[in-house]
C-alpha cells in the first residue's frame, strides 16, 4: 500500500494486490486481509488494484472449468471495510 500526494492537499491511498493462486491460500488471503481492514489495522484505500487470482466464471479459464464446490470468492465489488 502506498499513500501519495494528489490534489489540493488531497491524498490518495493505493493498494496493490497479488494474492495466491492456490484456492485454499487464496481463501485465506482474503479472509485475513477483510479482517485487518476491519481492525482499523489498514488505511482504507482509495484504489485497489494487481492480480486476485480470482475468476467469476469457467469460460475465463482455459480450459473452462469451474472452481472446487468449497471455495468461495471475494465479492471485491460489495466490500465494506
């Protein structure tokens, strides 16, 4: 995470992600990061951006296939920090 100056004064906080690729990491990345920002451990940021390792649907992979029943994937857009 980065904070830098931006306009009038203004500050801009920037969070960059690479999360893990393998599900039960992955999973557990975002469970721990959700529950930092929750914390107040975090600044909350004002853009995120990077790598989630996260698809929504099977045809964004290749070859399609849906992910394991058990993993359940970060709705990034409806967070609540």
């Amino acid at each position: 995470m980065i904070t830098i100056n931006w306009h009038l004064e203004r500050k801009l906080t920037v969070l960059n992600i690479y999360a893990p690729n393998e599900t039960s990491e992955n999973a557990h990345f975002w469970e721990t990061l959700l529950e930092k920002y929750r914390q107040g451990k975090y600044k909350k940021p004002d853009i995120i951006a990077g790598d989630f390792n996260v698809t929504e649907e099977a045809i964004d992979r290749l070859p399609p296939r849906e992910d394991p029943p058990h993993q359940e994937k970060p709705d990034l857009l409806n967070w609540s920090f």
